[in-house]
C-alpha cells in the first residue's frame, strides 16, 4: 500500500512537470509569435546598420564625377582649380552695388546666378553631407563637397548685406542667352536683382535661410566661427522672409521665364525645419505645427525639387519622430511623416498607391523637361526614409494595408540610380563621363568652345553649330535626361533633354552617397 502511494506520487510528480514544461514552451512560442508579429507591424529589433562597409566601386565613382561638376560650375578666382579649361569669371559682378558677387555657381550651361535654384543646391548638398559624411569620407569626397558648399555659402554671406535685403540674381538672361561664349570671355553687362522690405521675395528669403542654416550644421565643428555666421544669416533671412511675405514671382516678373515659384509656403516650413535642426528653438518646431495645415499640403504626396520642398521637408521633420520620440511638442509632426509615408507608398512599384509616372524601364518620369530632377530627389528621399527606419529597428512600411520591406525603398533608390548610370533601354548613362556611353554634346558653353578659343558673344556660335562633339568634358554633369518613350536625342540644341544643372548635381551627390557603402542614419544632425 506505502509502495502504491510512493509510485502514485511519482507519476504526480512528472505529470505537474510536463504541464509546467508545456507551459514554458507555449510561452516562449507565444513571445515569439508576438515579436513575429510585431515585426510585420513595422517594429522590430532587428540588427541595426553600422558604420560604412564595404565600397560598391559603381556609386564611388558617380559619386566622385557628380562632385566634379561643382569645379566647372564655379565663378570666381579659382582657388587651387582642377579644370583644365576652366579659369576666373564674373570677377566684378556685384561692384554696380559695390559687393562682391564673384563666387557662387552658373546656374546650368548659361553664365546666370539664379539664387532661388543656387540656394537649393546648397541645402540639399548640406543635407548630403549631414546625413552621409561618413560614406563621402571613406572615398575621399567629403572635403570636395564641403569645399564646394562654401564656396556657395560664400557668395550668399556677400548677398545679403543687411537683413531685409538679398542679392538673388546676378546677370540678364536676356543679354547671356543670346551669346555663345566662355565665362571667362564674358564682357556683357551683368545687371543685379534683389529682394527688399519694398519687393519682398518670401520663396528665395526663406530657401536661402534653408540654405545657410544646413550649412551651418555642417561646418559647426570644423569652422565655430563661419557656423555661427551663417546661422545669424539664416535666422534674418527667414525673419525677412515671414515677415515681408509675397511672391518674388509676382513681385519681380522678370524672373518667371525662368525659375518662376508656385507658391513660398512649403520654402517657410522647409526652412522653419532646417532652422529647428540648426538651433533646437522650439519656436521653429512650433511655426512647422502651426502652419502646416496651412502649408504642408498634408496627405497629398509631391515630388521634391528647386520649386516644391514639401516632400523634403516631410522626411526632414519625420526623422524627428524616428529618432527623438519624447520630443516636447512633436505630437504636431504626425501628419508629416504620415504624408512621407505617402510619398515612399507613392514610389514603391508594387504599392497599390505607385505612381503611374514611370517609364518601362522603371524610371520615374514626371516632366519631360529636365525629367531626372524627380527621378534623384525621389530616390534620395528613398534611401534617406528607409535609413531612418532601419536605424529606428522599423523594418516594414504599411501602404493601403500591404506591407512592404524598408530596404525595398533602398531598392528603388539603386533601381533609378542604376538607370541613370545606365542601366536602361538606352544602354547610355546620362552622367557624363561615366561609362563608356553618355551624352557628348551637352548644352553647356564651357564644355563646347576650346579652352584657347577667342570668342566674342556671337563668333562662339561656330562650336554651338558644329558636328564635333564638346571639346571639354564636362565630367559628373547630370543632363536633363530621357523622355517618358524612353528616347534621348544627344545634341546641343536639345535644351530639355541635355543640359545639366547644379541643382539636379546637388541631389545625385546625396542619392550616390546613400549608395556607396551600407549607410545608416545619425540619430541627430548636431
């Protein structure tokens, strides 16, 4: 009886340890289901980008020619030139208000200043260098791109000699355009344009402010003393800017043939948001709150360019929610990165929200006038969002209810990336220089007339006319790109297909410097 009792708790024994066996194992599966789960949701804590690796050779090299292209773009006295054929330019523009306006950037292939588009170039090749110095140092590019920043930086310090004026055009395209010639053979007048407190221009104010206070970020270490130069800029301009509110556009109608602006709203929130970036003011992320519905445009997505900042601005303010999450004052930038969620839904090919504005070869096409400016600055915008989701340990995006991977907007960056460098039905890169096929007649009057050429305004049409390819190359020079047929017609002529522009250059530095190593976000621009 004692021995029937001793086995019956024996086997007592083992069963209360199978159930608590059982019970363990059903716990741990049911952890690892909810953590599964979790991941789908978009959470996760998978492994985090670390510092660059290995170098893909293809992006260094883009990398490095779409640097290049600064050099050529250059006015000024040139400083320790790398163009063979280029020399100093624009010496005295500026001297008819007694300033010095020689350095900054020719705009595209004509020998205009436009500060509205120069302005952009300079924050968007800030931001680069912000979010990817790290990847620019491992191939020796980034004391290139901060070198050609400041030489913009420069020449918009000199532009804005009290705090409600700005210098934003130097030159006459109508006295430019008509001639053919080098920059360093110009000997036409070279009229200036500026905004006041009396012809307000709030879009070029408001993006220059963008411009210097990026920039800022950007040499706070290296250069304390030019950092807080351009910050005190930077906050001027944008005072100047929301106070003195109107259109340079309808204001200065001079300048809507060329870089004519769509409305100064999204300049005022970019620009609020580079400030809050630069100076950690609440009162900058407050003016983002409070305007947005007013300007942001929410839940419409837009594509990213000189004229329209929202899309940028959209990502910009979200990496604040990726990164700063007990942020006092940030439950107001919900509906920015849900409308950059939009965005990167709009790009993914397989959302059910993608844009139809696509070639067959899958480049996103939007405009058949300068059409790659939307296919980098869609791409970089790409590759940006998903580093802030991979370094945030949020893997997966939600688009109308279907999930989609992070590194899949990495993805579509390499996809336009590899298109443009030729990957294409085209089989030509539109980078020139890069590859063995690109675009040798490119309108652009450096590149076309012989460094020893002498020319005067309309002799130099000889070598616009002529069958010869460009004597020069202007190496790195992104041109205007394909049409949506997926055609390109390589001649000079060709303005909308072959001109390259500082601005689409700017935006190929930061989608190349996304690409060339694996790359992760910094939690913080300071």
């Amino acid at each position: 009886m004692g021995e029937e009792k001793s086995k019956s708790r024996g086997w007592c024994g083992w069963f209360i340890a199978l159930i608590v066996l059982a019970a363990v194992i059903l716990a741990v599966v049911y952890m690892v289901k909810s953590k599964m789960k979790k991941s789908d949701d978009g959470d996760g804590d998978g492994p985090v980008p670390g510092p660059p690796g290995a170098i893909d050779k293809k992006y260094a090299d883009a990398l490095k020619l779409s640097l290049q292209f600064f050099d050529i773009q250059k006015s000024g006295k040139l400083v320790d030139n790398k163009i063979s054929w280029r020399g100093d330019s624009g010496l005295k523009d500026g001297s008819e208000a007694n300033l010095d306006l020689s350095k900054g950037l020719y705009d595209a292939g004509d020998h205009i200043k436009f500060g509205f588009p120069m302005a952009f170039t300079a924050t968007v090749l800030s931001w680069s260098i912000l979010e990817y110095g790290d990847q620019m140092d491992v191939v020796n590019q980034l004391d290139p791109a901060k070198e050609s920043l400041r030489w913009t930086t420069d020449y918009f310090i000199k532009a804005h000699p009290s705090d409600n004026v700005l210098y934003i055009q130097v030159g006459d395209p109508k006295v430019d355009h008509p001639c053919w010639e080098r920059p360093e053979a110009m000997k036409g007048k070279r009229p200036l344009i500026k905004i006041d407190a009396d012809t307000p221009g709030t879009e070029v104010a408001a993006e220059t402010a963008a411009a210097m206070a990026s920039a800022s970020l950007v040499f706070k270490d290296s250069d304390p003393q030019y950092s807080a130069t351009l910050l005190k800029h930077a906050k001027q301009l944008f005072d100047f800017a929301d106070t003195k509110r109107g259109s340079y556009s309808v204001n200065i109608p001079e300048v809507q043939d060329y870089y004519n602006s769509t409305g100064y709203g999204d300049e005022l929130l970019w620009a609020a948001s580079w400030l809050y970036h630069a100076t950690e003011d609440k009162t900058y992320l407050d003016y983002v709150t409070k305007h947005g519905n007013e300007f942001a445009s929410f839940g419409n997505p837009t594509w990213f360019s000189w004229d329209n900042k929202l899309a940028g601005t959209q990502v910009l303010l979200s990496r604040l929610l990726f990164f700063k999450k007990d942020l006092s004052g940030s439950k107001g930038l919900g509906s920015y990165r849900d409308t950059a969620k939009a965005v990167m839904c709009g790009l993914l090919p397989k959302s059910p929200t993608a844009t139809t504005s696509r070639s067959n070869g899958g480049l996103v096409l939007v405009s058949e006038w300068n059409a790659l400016q939307q296919s980098v600055s869609a791409a970089f915008l790409a590759s940006l969002f998903s580093d802030y989701m991979l370094t945030s340990r949020l893997h997966k995006i939600s688009c109308n209810g279907k999930i989609f991977k992070a590194t899949e907007l990495r993805d579509f960056a390499k996809s336009q990336a590899d298109y443009i460098l030729g990957k294409n039905p085209m089989g030509m890169s539109f980078v020139v220089g890069y590859g063995d096929k690109y675009p040798k007649y490119i309108h652009h009057r450096g590149a076309s007339i012989p460094a020893d050429a002498t020319t005067g305004c309309l002799d130099g049409f000889e070598y616009f006319n002529s069958t010869k390819p460009n004597p020069n190359i202007a190496y790195g020079a992104l041109v205007g790109g394909p049409f949506l047929n997926e055609t390109f017609r390589d001649a000079r002529d060709n303005v909308r297909q072959n001109e390259p522009t500082t601005y689409n250059n700017a935006l190929l530095v930061g989608l190349m410097s996304s690409l060339v190593t694996t790359s992760s976000a910094l939690q913080s621009l300071k």
